[in-house]
C-alpha cells in the first residue's frame, strides 16, 4: 500500500466516511476522525482510530495547513459543519465534501470558502463500501492552487486497476460533484435497464430462477461484464435463511433514492438535454414507491387481458444486444449532458471524456468492460460530438437494434412495463431521425401563440393566419 504520509481529519464516519478512514490510515496517514454519535465514536476507537469529540478537537489535532474530509449526508447537515469548521480553520487550510452533494451547494459553498482564503473541494466518491475501504473512484473539484494539499491524500487512496488510477482532477468549484451526479444518473439508467431484463425474464416466463441467474452469469461472462452485473449474478442466486427461496424474491419493490438522479434528470431539462433513458429511470423509481396504489390498481384493471400472444422467441443473444444498445443510449445521454454542464459552468479546460471513462472503470459502480469500447471513441470523435457519432461504435450498436426491437416489442405486448429499454430506443432512433414530427408541433405554437416559425426552404422568421378566424 502506498504511503500518504499525511495528515486527515475525517468528520462524519458513517458506512462511507469509517471505511475511508480505515483505507487511509492502512496507507499510513495520520487519521483524526470525529462522528457526533457518541457510540460511534467509541467504535472507531475500538478500530484504532484517533477518535475525537468534537469539531474544534478535530481541528486542533491537525498540523497546518489542514486538511478535513466532510463524509455526512448532503444537503442541511453539510451546510452546519461547513459553517462551523469555516470558523475554526485558517487561511490556507483545505475543505473536502466527499459526500453526495449538489453541486450547486458546493458551488455557493466553495465561493465562501474562497472569501475565507479555505481551499474547497467536492469530491464525488464511488464504489461503495468495500470500494471506499480498498480504494474508490474519486471525481475531484475545487481550486487548482491547493491541489498539492489534497491530491497526494485524495489520489493515494484511490483505486488502482490495470495501471490507471481511480482518481481525476475536473476542474473548478461543482465540477467534481456534477461528474459524479452524472455518473450516478448512469448508473441508475444501467441498474434500471438490467432490472426490466429481469422482469422480462421472469414475467413472460421464459425462464426458471436459477436459468435467469445463468443467463446474467453468461451476460457476466461478455461484453457486459461489469460491477453491477456481478453483483445481479449474485443476487440472483441469494437464498433466503429464513425460508425456502431466493431472497430477492422477498425483497419490497421499492426502490429508494438519494438525490443524484433526481438532480441529474432536473439539469438535462434545465439545460435542454435530451436524457430519457436518465430520466425514465428515476421516474421508474418514484413509480416503484408508490407500490399501494400499484397494488389497487392491480386489482382494478385485474379483468384487462394483454393481447395474446404467442410466448416471444426470445433468447439471450436478444437479451444481450438489447441491454448493451440501452447502455450505449444511457452513456450517450450522460455524455451530453456532461458536455452542456461544462460548457454552462465553464469547466472546459480541464473536461476529457476519455480521462472521465478512466476513473469511471477504475474503482467506481460503474466499472465494466464496455467502458473499454466507450473509452477509446473520445480520441476519435472530434471535441462536443455524441458518443453515437462514432462509426466504429456505429457498427456495432446497429447489429444490436434488431434484438433490442424484437425485445421491446415482446415486453410491450405482454404489458410488462420497461420505461428505461422503451426510452433507450426511443432516444435512438430520435436522435438519428432527419425529418421529426417537431414541424407540426411549432405550426401549433405559431397558430395558437404567434410564435413564429422558421421554414426549411428559406431564411428567417415567419407567422402564418393558419384558421379562418
Ligand atoms: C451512490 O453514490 O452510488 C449512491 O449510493 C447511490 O445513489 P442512490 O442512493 O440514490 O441509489
């Protein structure tokens, strides 16, 4: 392990802030950590940490200029220990949120910071428990002047895989929470997308449970070999202890949140991103919660029969083609959005995709092997181009389409609900159509607004009396 030879004072050790503590002082930094919760405070002690018992202790007990991690839930709680370190510190010092802030929070708060003469970061940090014990992905944004302060603690413990290290520097203020809402609104989509794999699976009854956990252990064994898709393997083949069965199948189907998709799917609309495969997949979270009114309106439409149709052939070639085709879109959609992000806050000069691609597969939630196919279309596209731009990736997403046709219209047939897999390819085949409805649509706006419209024959703005009034 390598050496940090530094000092870091941790504050807020809950499931994430306790395994990074552990992971940094295993490297050999002097780790000062404070959690508010007494018993908490005793346990990390038991686990040999320097525990203390309160925020002015945390700072005293480190050399300057300092260096302290912010590991607490976004929003209310960040913003009180924020204000309180902001008096405690000294100029020169460094501030780092590792948690799952909005970036514009860490915005507004590095602006302050910057007034204070505090170096502030945002620092996204994927890979979960295990990965922040082991070494995370680390999104890292805020001044570049005091990146010689944070970046030998931050990037020292990192992941490390195949040689490229799981850590970035982005950019200015947001940038680093933004990459990592980004990532996460991926990762949504992706989780989303191999969940209606499943339900297809499963509700057409194509196959038994354990044929469902081969055929996500054989889409383990491809292209589609990823984190999350390990952990499907795994989850799929989970038995319950406590009675005969596979525990997932006694698992609610609600699927909770945390913020990041939520805010991802509000800055694509903010900035006029088209992302409905981001989008439909925190949608379909909301739609999970509200498993009461499911459960009645089950029985209310329970007389509605689905149209008959013969059992689809469908197989796992089909399977595969179609989640890797939703991938591509899901990426394609982050991407853009990552792009009109940068532009909007001016976070250019420090943005390569292909660096972003690097440490999203090095440690990260979303580390697979299709990152290797995605990766290398950055040094072939020219700057700002969407990712389906590329011909090499072209070739291969459209062998795909059939498959993900044949799949999407089966689903939708049999009423089994795919709102990510459905918006994918709706999104496919929007951004590549020449000729869009969208004309009759201003023709609307124009007749009912005057709101003018442009014609595709000549230049300028034009109005039409389109009813007899
Ligand atoms: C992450 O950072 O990956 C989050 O833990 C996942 O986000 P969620 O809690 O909103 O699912």
């Amino acid at each position: 392990m390598d050496n940090l030879c530094g000092f870091l004072g941790i504050v807020g050790t809950g499931t994430m802030g306790q395994e990074l503590a552990l992971n940094v002082s295993g490297r050999g930094c002097k780790v000062i950590v404070f959690d508010q919760n007494q018993k908490q405070r005793q346990n990390l002690k038991d686990l040999g940490l320097n525990s203390v018992s309160s925020l002015a202790n945390l700072v005293a007990a480190l050399p300057r200029p300092r260096v302290v991690l912010i590991m607490v839930p976004a929003g209310s709680a960040v913003d009180s220990v924020v204000e309180e370190l902001f008096t405690l510190l000294q100029d020169g010092d460094a501030v780092v949120d590792g948690g799952n802030s909005y970036f514009k929070d860490t915005q507004r708060r590095a602006a302050k910071a910057h007034d204070l003469s505090i170096y502030y970061y945002g620092a996204g940090i994927s890979g979960g428990k295990e990965g922040a014990r082991t070494g995370p992905a680390v999104m890292l944004g805020g001044p570049e002047e005091g990146l010689p302060l944070v970046m030998p603690i931050l990037s020292g413990l990192a992941a490390v895989r195949e040689k490229r290290l799981g850590f970035l520097y982005c950019g200015n203020d947001g940038v680093g929470h933004f990459v990592k809402m980004v990532h996460n609104a991926v990762e949504y989509a992706i989780m989303q997308l191999q969940a209606e794999i499943y339900l297809i699976m499963r509700d057409l009854e194509l196959m038994k449970a354990e044929e469902i956990a081969a055929s996500f252990a054989t889409l383990n064994s491809g292209r589609l070999r990823s984190s999350l898709m390990s952990m499907n393997v795994a989850i799929l083949k989970y038995q319950d202890d406590r009675q005969e069965g596979l525990l997932l199948d006694v698992v609610l189907d609600r699927a909770k949140q945390s913020g990041t998709g939520r805010w991802a799917a509000n800055s694509a609309l903010e900035l006029g991103v088209p992302a409905p495969t981001l989008l439909a997949a925190v949608d379909a979270r909301s739609l999970s919660m509200q498993g009461e009114l499911r459960k009645s309106l089950h029985l209310q439409y329970s007389n509605i029969s689905n149209p008959k149709i013969a059992k689809p052939n469908l197989d796992i070639s089909d399977f595969e083609a179609t989640l890797f085709a939703g991938i591509i879109c899901a990426f394609a959609e982050g991407f853009s959005l990552l792009e009109a992000g940068s532009q909007r806050y001016d976070w250019t000069s420090h943005f390569s995709f292909s660096a972003i691609c690097d440490v999203w597969n090095s440690g990260s939630i979303l580390e697979a092997d299709i990152m290797n196919i995605i990766g290398p279309v950055w040094g072939r596209v020219k700057k700002g181009a969407s990712l389906l731009e590329d011909d090499q990736l072209a070739v291969t997403t459209m062998k795909t389409l059939p498959h993900a046709r044949k799949t999407v219209t089966a689903a939708i047939s049999a009423g089994i609900p795919i709102p990510a897999l459905s918006a994918s390819l709706a999104y496919f085949d929007g951004i590549r159509k020449a000729n869009s409805g969208a004309n009759l649509i201003q023709a609307q706006r124009d007749c009912f607004g005057a709101h003018t419209y442009q014609r595709t024959d000549r230049e300028g703005q034009f109005h039409s009396q389109w009813q007899e009034s």
